[in-house]
C-alpha cells in the first residue's frame, strides 16, 4: 500500500495517509484488511466513512476484513461489512495455486491500457454469486486445481455502485502481484475510477517511483 501511495502522490499529486485520523475528511478510503478485531472507536471510523456514501476500494482478503468472536457486539460486521460494501465474503480459496485471466468486460474504463491476458500468483478466491449491484470487469481461473476445488471461473476485479458510491474491488494483491505492471495499472485505474476521476485512454501512469521489493508476505516488519 505505501508503494501505491507513492504512485499517487508522485504521478496524481493526491494527498495519501495510512490509518484512521485522515477517514473523516476522505475523498476514498482504500481497505487491504484481514481478520482484524478493532477497539471500537476505530471500527467507528471505518463505518462512519461507510455511511457517509464516500468512495471505497478494497483488496483481497478485505472480504474478510473483521473476524469478531461469537458473541461479539460487532460479530455481524465478519460478514456484513464485506458483503454491504464489497459484495462478497470470505468463502474459500483455491489453494497454492496462480490465477489466470479468462474473461474481460471489453470497455470498461478501468481496463485502459491493460494488456488482458496475465497471470498472477494470487490464489483464486470464491466469491460467486456476487451481491448487490456488481459488476465483474475481469474474471480468473485457478491454474491445475487440487482437490477437485474448482468452482470454475469466478469474478477477480469487480466495481459496485450504490447510491451513487462507487466501489472498486479485487481478489487480487498478493505482494508479486504489483510488480506485474498490467495489475498494477489496473489498480491506479480502478482508484482513480472511484475517485470519479479522469482515465487516460492509454491508463495510467503506474510505474514505481522507488524499487518495490516486499517480504513475501508483504508485511514490513
């Protein structure tokens, strides 16, 4: 995330800030969460920025953003939260496996100057039947499937509208994956997409002003 920040900053001169003082005065937030458990007041950042009807962009496993326990005040956000905003929750993946592109939504904006046909070593996330106003641009398939866990091709860059909010969504964000410059074109399109902002027909400017070299994990320690 720092290093998409970067590339907005530099190429888009927008103001970026990780955290949660920034979400009241946001013109986007951009969720890349996993399982957390916040103390109240910063979940009540992150629904109030919902309910203003701002903008919103997400990444992989933010279709499992919270994970409160049984019993929990908040336990209906594990699921809610994703399913209001994103249109999909956490089912399953489809184990070690890299994902490939099989479908595009030819037109779409978000796809401008994107070569369609990559593969990326994120694993293909089930996230079928989508709720809500959805509406897939690029759809993946698992390369060789285990197991016989093959749900088919599912939906792996998606946008959703409501109430005139626009989301931006995708299963994709496995570290490797934003060193392919198509995916990562992809993804300042579908920022800039939300934001309501204009997107060159060639796509957007997506190179790295600095080196990008993250931990597998993608977590800095």
């Amino acid at each position: 995330m720092p290093a998409l920040a970067q590339i907005l900053e530099q190429n888009y001169h927008l103001k970026t800030q990780q955290g949660f003082d920034g979400l009241k005065d946001a013109d986007l937030m951009v969720l890349f969460l996993r399982w957390r458990q916040y103390p109240e007041d910063k979940l009540q950042a992150i629904l109030e920025y919902e309910k203003s009807g701002r903008p919103i962009a997400g990444f992989r496993t933010s279709t499992h953003a919270f994970k409160y326990p049984a019993g929990h005040p908040r336990e209906q956000e594990n699921d809610g939260f994703p399913l209001r905003v994103f249109g999909a929750k956490w089912t399953r993946h489809h184990g070690h496996l890299s994902t490939t592109i099989t479908t595009k939504a030819s037109g779409h904006e978000i796809l401008n100057g994107v070569n369609q046909n990559f593969t990326l070593p994120s694993w293909l996330y089930t996230v079928n039947p989508l709720q809500g106003n959805c509406q897939p641009v690029l759809t993946g398939h698992a390369i060789n499937p285990q197991n016989g866990r093959d749900d088919g091709p599912q939906p792996v860059v998606w946008t959703k509208t409501h109430d005139n909010r626009r989301v931006f969504f995708t299963t994709f964000g496995y570290p490797e994956d934003f060193k392919n410059d198509d995916f990562r074109r992809l993804t300042i399109n579908g920022l800039l997409w939300a934001l309501n902002l204009p997107i060159p027909k060639t796509g957007a400017e997506a190179a790295f002003p600095s080196p990008y070299n993250p931990p597998p994990s993608g977590v800095l320690k």
